[in-house]
C-alpha cells in the first residue's frame, strides 16, 4: 500500500523550505503533490528551465478579461517552489493540488457583482489562529520572529518536524472548529480528491506520496480524513462555477511578497528570507557583514570592528529576550544601535535594499504569452534594455537612434497604461534630452495583456490605444494626446486626433481652448526637431488662438475672483505657448485679446494682467503704463477692486516697480494713503503678488522704498536747518529781532 507523506509548511517560509527538501530526499517519493491550481501543471515544466529565475508567479486571468486574475507567487525561499525543483530534477512526476484557478476566478467575479459574498481568498477576516498558526506559536515561545523559531525548532525535533506540526495544528483546528470558511472547506476537499487520485495511481506501480501544503490544511488531509470525507467531497465539489481561464508565468518582485504591498500570505522581510535559505550557518555574521558592505558602498561608516560589536550585541539581546538565536528583531536594533546612533539614514537605506532586497524575477520566452507581451520582448533584447525592480534613472539623447527609440518605446508603454517609465525633468538647456525613471512592477503583465486587446505589436497597440482615446476626449486631452502621439511617434494615431481637435475646436468654450494651447505650441515648435512624423499643427494652433482671442472678453467680464483666479492661470500658460511658438499670425489675434481686455467691465484680476503683458511686449509704453496705474489707484476706488488689478498687474517678477521710481511712488502713496481697515483688506492681495517676486529683487524694492523715504525726510530736514542758518546770520548782522 501506498503511504501519503503530509509536509505541513508556511508559505515562503526559508526554514520550511530547506526542511522540505530534507524530507523529500530521505523519502524519495514516487509522486509529488504542492498546494496550486491543478489547471496550471502544464506550466511546470517553465519552471525547470534555466531562464526561469525567481521570485515569479502563475498568472491566471479571465479569457479576454485580464483585468480579473489572481497570482500564485513563488519565491526562491517557497518551500513550494523548492520542491517543485526537486521533483523536476529528478524526474519524479507533480503536480499542484488545489481549487482550480478557473474556480477560484468564477468566485471572485460573483463576490465583485455580489457585494455580500465571500471573498475568493480572503477568508471573510479570518481569526488570528487561522491566519498564521505557526507565527502564532513562534510567538508563544517567545520568538517575535518566526523563522528562528523553526530553526530552533527543527535542532531539537529533526526529521520529525512535520509530524510536530501536524499534531499542532491537529489541536489548533479543535480549538477553532466551527470557524473555518467555506472556501477552505472547498480548498480541502478539492486537495482530498487530488491526493486520492494519486494514491491510485501510485498503488498500481508502487512508491509514496508525499504532500507539501500549508500547515493549517494538514489535518484534514490525513488518511483518516481520506477515507471520512470519500464520498461527502464529490457531493461538495459537484457543480462549482467555472469560467474560462488562460494561465502563464510572470516575473514577480520581493516587494509583491511583502505585507505592506496587500498580499494576503505577505511576509515582513523577503530580503531576510532570502537571506536565511542561503545562510543555513552563521546567520547574524553574514547578515551584519552584508550590511556594512552595503553602507560603506553609500560612503557611510561601517567598520569590521562594529560588525564584531553588533553581533555579540545581537545575541546579547536574544539572551536577555529568552531566545535561542536573534532574530531579525535583534539583529535590527543592533544595527541600529551600532551603525546608525541617532541618524534614521543607515537603517532607512538597509530597509530599501537589504530588508525587502527588491529583485526582480525571470521566465523564459517559450512560457506563453500574449503576442503583445512577445513584441515588447523582442524590443527590449532589441534596445538591450532590461526590466528591474529597482528604481533606474536613464537619459535618453534623441539625436542618437538608440535614444529616440527607446523615447518612442516609452511614450508607447504610456499610451498602453504601463507606466515602466515615467519622464523627469531633463538637465540641459537643449531640446534633444530625456530624463526617465524606470521600475517595473509585476502587475503590469496584466496591463499587457488587457492593452493586447487593442493590438498584436506595441505600435498597432497603442495606435489603436490612441484612437479610442481620441474618440471620447475633450479639447485639452485632445491637444495633450496630440503631444504624446508625436513623442511616441504614431503618425496614424496624431492625424486622428489633429482632425478630431480641429473638428471640436469649433464647439469648445474658451477655456477648453485656452487649454489646448500648451501641448500644441510644444508640439508645433519641437516637433520636427525631433523627427517627429505627421501632419504640421500649426494651423490648428493658429485657429484655436484666434477662436480663444475672440472669446476671451466675454469669458472675462464680471467674473468673481476665483473664477478670475482660474482664468489668469490659463490665460497665463496661453501666453506663453503664443511666445513659445511666435506665429505671427497667432500673435496678432491674441495682441487683439490682450488690449480687448484693458477694458471697463473686465474682472479687476484679469484687466491689471493685460496691462502688464502688454507692457512686457513693449506694447504699451513707460507713460502710458504709468497712466493706467494712476487711475487704477484714484481716489475713490474701491480697494478690493484695486488690490485684485494691483494683483494682476505686478504679476510674476514686478518689472515695473523695479525700473519705474515714479510707478513705485505712485503704488507707495495709495498704501500709505489707506486707513487700517482698507490696509487689512487688501494686504492679502499685496503679500501674494509681491511673494511672487524673486527675494533678491524684493530686497531691492525695499532698498528703493527707503530711498523714497530718505528723499522726503532729507528735504524736510534741510528746509529747517536751513531757517536756522537765515536767523543765526541776521543776529550777527544785527538786523531787527530776528530769532
């Protein structure tokens, strides 16, 4: 008779693993079964190749509905994993025992239009026992740190550490009976069924079976459970919902595998993990030796001597704590203690890059994939370009092929809504440089999948992609895509949206309008630069000022301050787009709205705005600018009204208080001139626009108010001393009683 091996683990657990792997060369088992989807065996044999490097995840999601999926995650230190390897290196057959993942995806999708029902995997708050038994005994023995605990725990049991936990768990499901979900219930029927089958098997050419599953499932998949439940797990199992599913493998990251990032078997430190499957001895030496390589290689001190002292005061702490070995818990505070002193900078750059170790895993290109995810592939091999976790800093010289490729590659990922790069702020003055910062994310092979539905190759994609964009976009996003289509170098897709923009334009507000400006203006004036296809936007840039011009008064007039407030701004970036591009023809209709706006009627805010672009165009001159700060400033104004055109007025940089003494005078008399009432409403608008002005040149206007002030007191002061002199010199003449 055949004999059933339960290996009882903790899911990426490091000292499971190696256990498990003892085990199962002690004995050597004729057939192997690892809790998984059993619809994925056919991805097992990935795993055995060489491209195929850890941490990865099975990937199950809807046919043609990527967007809903779940992943199996596999890490170097699974004891999962590990046995899959075993078994695969010796030719021994396994396969996963699990509920399906096309079962598993027919209940997430009925809880998602179900807001009542079960989570696929969440278990409905779980109660502490249930969510992490083991943990929950390390902590009991005082370990605040599970995996030394195991360690500990396997010097004094040995081979019979499963039978340990098994009898464990034995005794913790007893204490929380009634408390298990029925999702598990489902789960361990489901793992029952596959194990009978293999037993079958088995017992017709002869060898064992061993099981490697989560503790908490161990007793109910002993041989007496077998043989209770053999005819309750057909009934329970009959007509599951199912949905199609298309399964593959994907690389994965340590970060994935961490708590904070929501997975639900998520563990505190991969890096740690990592660390104690490939460390079996001298544990905290290696871990604190790997810690001060790191933080000399950032230039920070780390010396051999404090390598010595945080160990011994690492496991000085886990004496005084009661436990056998430190732990990561120790091992931190040491560091801490020793490295760090009362700087968080040393601890905070080993929590990055030690504590989780970010890496991202490999598969190879046989494993199946959508032909999208193929394409981008072959790209990347083609750019030699490589996906990393890790946070990556490239810039790109787009007068080099190899670098604008890699923009267009970019800006396509982009347009797809996989953000593997996002563009910085490039350093230099010229317009041939991009700065991008690149960190893959695992959940972005289901964005590839769900952008595949708009194409095979990376450029049909996210033409396509563009398009449908395009048809349900407003003026700006239109003017906006417009701008990434050229950067990503999609000429089908830029004319489409070029004709949709022309075609709305027409039906836009001014704001809308003013809006689209921007991106068209970078568009028009670096496009060809760059070698960018398509058809020239200057036209519609030159329509689009012309209808923004013609409405803009309208759109000014009477408008609150808020309203003003939001219409500067866009009237501000407008302006700037008509400078940026310099079209004649454009500036002209947007001159025409600027003196439109000098005018009764006009929001305060907005009509001191005009004033000054048309001063800063050296359209309006010193005398006349002067005079249309008088009258903003005459008796009898209401200063409210004053304040918000003194707002607009002075602008960004103050130019003409700083090289017009007498318009400085002129807005110096008005403050002066105002009660403490009038002075407390409009201060607020003064303090905001002269913030705006550099620091340097508002010492400067301080400088000048003083000069003023100095000029007026001096010619006081000279009248009286002079008086004194006159009568002093008539005493000595003896003229009169002069005094």
């Amino acid at each position: 008779m055949p004999q059933l091996h339960l290996l009882p683990i903790r899911h990426h657990g490091p000292g499971s693993a190696r256990s498990v792997l003892a085990a199962l060369d002690a004995l050597a088992p004729a057939t192997l079964l690892v809790e998984g989807p059993p619809d994925a065996d056919l991805l097992i044999p990935f795993l055995a190749d060489q491209g195929t490097v850890p941490p990865v995840a099975v990937l199950a999601h809807v046919h043609l509905s990527p967007e809903q999926s779940v992943f199996y995650p596999l890490a170097e230190f699974s004891p999962e994993w590990v046995a899959i390897r075993w078994a695969l290196e010796r030719g021994v057959p396994v396969g996963f025992m699990d509920l399906p993942a096309a079962v598993t995806l027919a209940q997430r999708e009925a809880a998602s239009e179900t807001p009542d029902a079960e989570a696929p995997d969440a278990e409905e708050a779980p109660t502490p026992v249930r969510a992490d038994p083991l943990a929950l005994l390390a902590q009991a023995a005082g370990y605040s740190d599970f995996e030394r605990w195991w360690d500990a725990l396997v010097e004094s049991r040995g081979a019979g550490i499963f039978d340990a936990v098994n009898e464990v768990m034995a005794a913790l499901r007893e204490e929380d009976e009634g408390h298990t979900s029925e999702r598990d219930l489902l789960r361990e029927a489901q793992m029952r069924e596959i194990i009978r089958a293999a037993l079958k098997r088995v017992g017709q050419t002869g060898g064992d079976v061993a099981v490697v599953c989560g503790a908490w499932h161990a007793p109910a998949l002993t041989p007496e459970a077998l043989e209770r439940e053999k005819k309750a797990d057909p009934a329970r199992l009959k007509g599951l919902p199912k949905v199609k599913a298309s399964l593959t493998v994907t690389p994965w990251t340590h970060g994935r595998l961490t708590q904070a990032s929501g997975y639900g078997a998520g563990i505190t430190s991969p890096g740690w993990y990592a660390h104690l499957f490939r460390t079996p001895q001298h544990v905290s030496e290696s871990w604190l030796t790997r810690s001060a390589r790191l933080l000399r290689e950032k230039g920070l001190d780390a010396s051999s001597a404090q390598v010595i002292d945080a160990t011994r005061l690492a496991d000085a702490l886990a004496a005084l704590r009661g436990r056998s070995l430190a732990g990561l818990d120790e091992l931190t505070d040491a560091t801490q203690a020793v490295f760090a002193w009362d700087s968080d900078t040393p601890l905070r750059l080993l929590s990055e890059q030690l504590f989780v170790g970010e890496v991202l895993g490999s598969v190879p290109a046989e494993v199946p994939a959508v032909p999208l995810a193929q394409d981008l592939a072959a790209t990347l091999k083609t750019l030699r370009l490589k996906q990393e976790a890790t946070t990556r800093e490239v810039t790109l010289d787009l007068r080099e092929d190899a670098g604008l490729n890699k923009s267009h590659l970019f800006h396509r990922l982009n347009v797809l809504g996989i953000p593997w790069a996002r563009e910085s702020h490039a350093r230099g003055t010229g317009t041939f440089k991009e700065e991008w910062t690149l960190r893959w994310e695992p959940e972005y092979a289901v964005r590839l999948i769900e952008a595949s539905r708009y194409g095979n190759t990376l450029v049909r994609a996210a033409n396509a992609a563009a398009v449908s964009r395009a048809r349900r976009a407003d003026l700006a996003e239109l003017s906006r895509l417009l701008e990434v289509t050229r950067l990503a170098n999609l000429p089908d897709a830029a004319r489409f949206a070029l004709a949709k923009l022309d075609e709305r334009a027409a039906s836009a507000d001014t704001a809308a309008l003013l809006d689209a400006l921007p991106p068209l203006a970078r568009l028009a004036r670096y496009g060809d630069v760059r070698s960018r296809e398509g058809d020239d936007p200057r036209p519609v840039f030159r329509t689009l000022t012309a209808r923004a011009a013609a409405g803009l008064p309208n759109a000014a007039h009477a408008l609150k301050d808020d309203a003003a407030q939001d219409l500067q701004k866009q009237l501000a970036e407008a302006d700037r787009a008509v400078r940026l591009l310099d079209d004649a023809e454009a500036t002209a209709e947007w001159v025409l709205a600027l003196h439109a706006l000098d005018a009764e009627g006009t929001a305060p805010l907005l009509r001191g705005d005009a004033v000054a672009r048309l001063r800063d165009r050296q359209l309006l001159d010193e005398d006349t600018v002067r005079g249309r700060l008088g009258a903003a400033l005459a008796p009898g104004q209401d200063v409210p009204t004053v304040a918000a055109w003194l707002d607009g007025f002075l602008g960004e940089g103050g130019v003409t208080l700083l090289h017009d003494s007498a318009a400085l005078g002129l807005l110096d008399d008005w403050v002066v001139a105002l009660d403490e009432e009038q002075f407390g409403e409009v201060l607020p608008a003064l303090r905001r626009s002269l913030s705006r002005i550099s620091p340097p040149e508002r010492r400067r206007l301080g400088e000048d108010l003083r000069g003023l002030e100095r000029e007026t007191a001096s010619a006081e002061v000279n009248e009286e001393l002079g008086m004194l002199a006159v009568a002093t010199g008539l005493r000595l003449l003896g003229v009169g009683d002069a005094k």
